[in-house]
C-alpha cells in the first residue's frame, strides 16, 4: 500500500484507554488521522516511515497536522482500533501484526502478520468486521516490545 495521502476514519472501541500521548516529529512532514506512526530508536521521535531493524510502533495518530521537526503531534498508544486492512481475515484473528519491511509506510492497510524481517509488533487482530475488508486491531497486545 501506499502511504497516506488523506485522513483514515479513526474508530476505536471505548472500553479500552486510548492513551493519548504527544510525541516531538523527527523532520517536517503530514501526519494524517487514522494513520500509524513510530519512534525513532536512537532519539524517541516521531516518524511515518520507520526502518525496520531500528524503530518501534509509538501509536495511532489522533489529528491531521503539518507538523514541522520537533513539533508535538498527538498520538494514541494503546487501544483497540478499527482499520481496513485485506489480511484481517477470521484465519488470522489473534495473529500479531507489524508493518511489512517492503512496505514501511503510515497506511494500517499495510499491515501484515509480523514475523521476522517486520517492524515490531503493532497489535492482535481481535475481531474481524467483514473477512478480508476490516477488522479490530487491539494495540495493548504486542508480541514484542522490540523489533524481530
């Protein structure tokens, strides 16, 4: 998938905290809502395009904004979200998904099972909406708080 161009309906079940967090961005760029986003290793900062062996999952971003390096972006770190996503299917519910080292990217429609070569995981598919179409994604369930 490519990444995002617009902002992504963001859904979230409200039984769980969303943990909405700010998060310095490491270089000018557009954080669209609904998009996924992640650290920095070396510095803790915000970035849409993570490396693989190098960055974590940070959160959900939570506002549309054209943010210049450094500035404060708003981010939920945990919770169950919502996403369109073509592998959210019932084969994979409760499968751990990450960004696929091919495709490091903001999109959420990116993500793949995470396995070796992924980012680190990014949540557990709970409950699948329409096979194939969308699922929930539970965040506060990773497999691992560092990359594979």
């Amino acid at each position: 998938m490519a990444t995002l161009s617009a902002d992504v309906s963001v859904v979230f079940d409200p039984r769980y905290e969303i943990g909405l967090t700010q998060f310095a961005a490491v270089a000018t760029d557009v954080y669209f809502r609904g998009g996924v986003s992640f650290t920095v290793g070396a510095s803790g900062l915000l970035t849409l395009t993570p490396a693989v062996t190098a960055d974590f999952y940070a959160g959900v971003v939570m506002e549309h904004k054209s943010a210049l390096i450094t500035e404060l972006v708003w981010v939920a770190t945990s919770g169950t979200f919502w996403f369109a996503n073509s592998n959210f299917t019932d084969a994979n519910r409760g499968k751990i998904f990450a960004q696929a080292a091919a495709d490091l990217t903001d999109n959420p429609a990116s993500l793949v099972i995470s396995t070796t070569g992924t980012t680190a995981g990014i949540g557990q598919l709970k409950a699948v909406d329409s096979t194939g179409v969308s699922g929930y994604l539970n965040t506060n369930v990773r497999i691992t708080d560092e990359n594979l």
